[in-house]
C-alpha cells in the first residue's frame, strides 16, 4: 500500500489538516515485476546461445578451421544454437501477438479425429526413432468442433513434442479426445520422466523448467506450455498438467463444445 500525505494551507492560519490517500498497488507492482523478469529472461537466453557462437566462431577463426573434423562440428553447434534462437524469437512473437489480442482466432468446424490423427502423423518419424509408441483415442460421436485449426494444432505440438522430449527410449504417447463435463476434453499423456510436485505450479511460467540445461540441450525454448496456455484460453477453455516425478505426465486442455451454451471467444 502507496501512502501520500497532503497537507491543507489555509492562508493565514497556516496548516489545518492533512489529506492521507491509501493507494493499493501490489497489483501494478507485481505486473512491473513480472515484465521487468520477463525483459530478463529474454536477454539472458538470447544471450547464451550468442556467446556461444561467438565462442566457437572464433576458435574456427583461430586454426580450427584447419582441421576438418573438428571444424564441422563447430559449424554444427553454431547452427544448432541459431535454431534455436530462430525459434525462440519465433515463440517470442507469437506470444506478444496472443498478449496484445493482435491475431484474432480464425474459428471454423474441425474434425476432432482429423485432428488428432494429424499431429500423431506429424510426430510419426520421431517417435519412430526414438521407439515410442503412440495411440490415439477417441470418444465416439465427437465429431466436428468450433476451434482455429492453427492454433489448436500449435498446442498440440508443444503438448506432443514435450511428451517426446521427456520421455526416454521405449515409452508410450496416448493422445486422447472425450467429453468431460460439457465440454471436449484433449490430454496428451506420456511414461516419462515426470515433473516434480514443487514444479507443477510454476511450469506454466514462461521460461520456467525443471532442467534448464536439460530443456535446453533438448533445444527447447521453455515458452512451449506458455503458449499452449495463452492459446487454449483465447478459445476459453484451460489447461491443466498432472505428472508423478519418473512415471510420466498427462496435459489436458479443454474446449468448449457446440450447444453447451458456452462460446469460444
Ligand atoms: P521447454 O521448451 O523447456 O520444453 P515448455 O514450456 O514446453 O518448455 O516446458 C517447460 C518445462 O516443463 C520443461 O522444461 C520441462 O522441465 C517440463 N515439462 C514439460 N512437459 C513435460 C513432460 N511431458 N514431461 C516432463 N517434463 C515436462
């Protein structure tokens, strides 16, 4: 709480009073706080994969160039670190134009099962090599409902792409769409390394992980579950993670669903 005392002149007279004005301002402090981690956050993780390219460009400038086995691998960890950085920029800008409204959802019909079967055909390849199994499950009768496709498959991606990352050599991916309580309920669970329980509640903080080295050797960016959250809310629905640390997590996302009285935004 702000305090600001006024005094009260009256000519002659001189001070009569005092004009006291409480002001509550956690509410901006705590905004101010947050952007001012944010700016933070975002400097420093530009930062280090910079740092690290100008390291390894110059121990190329200075002979390692001269040896060609050594010298590609450099050059590999000089792309792999702007790959990275391209996609946090990339996560970075989507993330302002979901804050700032700027993009309105593009709601159409979409086919759940449609859906679904995509994003398992999209991680195919990879959980392939990495021999996971996945399985995708749907409730009968959900058929089409109202969403922006884009979008929708962007949550999705980070929920599945997570679920790869974190998962050893050997598990399984379910990715399962019913009906819970009125609305269209999708979960993406997986047999991985799990999330501790003093972590769950701040994993949706941007740039928060439990590993930061981990996430990043993983090529993360830690914005993936940032903005699933902000993409599942501008369709009104929420997202909610449960995990038990070394067995695995389950996200699940919901939507509403046509004639439940309740309309995406
Ligand atoms: P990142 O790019 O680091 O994966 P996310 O925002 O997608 O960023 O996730 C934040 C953190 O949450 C990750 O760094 C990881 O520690 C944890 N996490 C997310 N999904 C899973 C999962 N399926 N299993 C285990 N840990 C997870």
């Amino acid at each position: 709480i702000r305090v600001t005392f006024t005094p009260i002149h009256r000519r002659e007279i001189g001070i009569t009073g005092t004009i006291a004005v409480l002001q509550d301002v956690t509410e901006q402090e705590e905004m101010e706080h947050t952007r001012r981690e944010f700016v933070a956050n975002v400097s420093h993780e530009l930062r280090t994969p910079l740092t690290t390219i100008r390291s390894y460009a110059e121990a190329l400038d200075e002979g390692a160039m001269q040896e060609p086995q050594l010298g590609e691998r450099f050059v590999g960890v000089i792309r792999n670190e702007t790959e990275r950085m391209i996609r946090l920029v990339t996560d970075l800008l989507h993330l302002s134009r979901l804050d700032s409204n700027e993009a309105p959802l593009r709601i159409q019909p979409v086919d759940v099962e449609e859906l679904l079967e995509d994003v398992a055909d999209r991680f195919s390849f990879q959980m392939q090599e990495k021999q996971i199994t996945d399985r995708v499950i749907i409730e009968q009768g959900i058929g089409a409902v109202m969403m922006d496709r884009d979008q929708v498959d962007q949550v999705l991606d980070n929920l599945v792409s997570n679920g790869l990352k974190y998962t050893p050599e050997g598990g399984s991916i379910m990715i399962e769409a019913r009906r819970s309580g009125g609305l269209l309920a999708i979960s993406v669970q997986d047999t991985g390394i799990g999330i501790p329980k003093k972590d769950l509640d701040r994993i949706f903080e941007r740039f928060y992980r439990v590993d930061k080295a981990r996430s990043r050797n993983m090529g993360g960016t830690g914005l993936g579950l940032s903005i699933a959250r902000e993409i599942v809310k501008a369709h009104g629905g929420t997202i909610t993670l449960e995990s038990e640390f070394g067995k695995g997590t389950r996200a699940t996302f919901t939507l509403p669903l046509p004639g439940e009285g309740r309309e995406a935004q």
